[in-house]
C-alpha cells in the first residue's frame, strides 16, 4: 500500500470549497520511514537522516511562517496502540494544530518557501493522515 503524504488534487479542491474566514483545527497523524528519502537533487540526498530528523528539519524550518499566521499547535499526544480501526495502522506523531482561519493554512501551503521546506516533510512521511476540523464547544455528555 502507497502511504498519504501530500493531497489529492480533489482533496486540496474541497479543503478550498470550504469557508475560508473561520478558524480551523487540523489532525495530524503521522507515521515516519525508518530512512528518510530525499529525491537525488535534494542536498540531503544520501545523507542517511531518519525520518524524525527530516520532519524535525521541517517543523524547524516552517515554524516562523506558522507562527507567523497565527498558526498553533494546541494539543499533541504520542499514540500507543490503534483500539478501534485497522490493526496495521500506526502512528509516530499525533498533533492539532489550529490556525485562525482556512485563509492562513492556505497562505501557509502555497508560500514559495513552505514549497521548499515541505521536501523534508515528504521524505520523512511513510503516511499521514490530514483532517480539517470545525472547532465546536462539546456538549452535554461525557465529563459532565
């Protein structure tokens, strides 16, 4: 099975369909190569960097343009077993992050630098998942 690292054209046309004035919550579920694999042009090409490194040289790299839209990481968790879905799905690395609307994750994607930092994402990731959330208060319920 080929793993989700970047989206689908069709995917990043729905994420843009949506409103893009009010703030979003984005799942991150990440799981990392062992090796990350740079292609042969990229300058860390064969430098034998794992999969942790690279996405850690991503989040170095991107951090300023993140914070700088108002981007935050507001809640992150290291997963430990899969309890309800498929058996072979694991995850390295488990965050949200919030950004105060769509606009600013948009701003984010698109910058002529994010393209560059995004390689070292694209090698670290065996597979990912991306989820767009709508923050909402939580109800009545569990915890009350």
């Amino acid at each position: 099975m080929t793993g989700s690292v970047d989206p689908l054209r069709a995917q990043f046309e729905a994420f843009k369909a949506l409103p893009r004035d009010t703030p979003v919550h984005m799942l991150n579920l990440v799981r990392l190569k062992p090796q990350a694999d740079y292609p042969e042009s990229h300058p860390n090409h064969g430098r034998g960097m794992t999969g942790a490194e690279a996405y850690a040289a991503y989040g170095a790299e991107s951090r300023d343009l993140f914070n700088s839209l108002g981007g935050k990481q507001i809640w992150a968790g290291r997963p430990e077993t899969v309890v309800t879905g498929p058996a072979d799905e694991r995850w390295d690395i488990a965050f949200i992050a919030e950004y105060p609307n769509a606009g600013a994750f948009l701003a984010m994607v698109v910058h002529p630098d994010y393209r560059e930092w995004v390689k070292h994402r694209q090698a670290a990731v065996e597979d990912s998942r991306l989820i767009r959330l709508a923050p909402v208060t939580p109800g009545p319920g569990f915890g009350e």
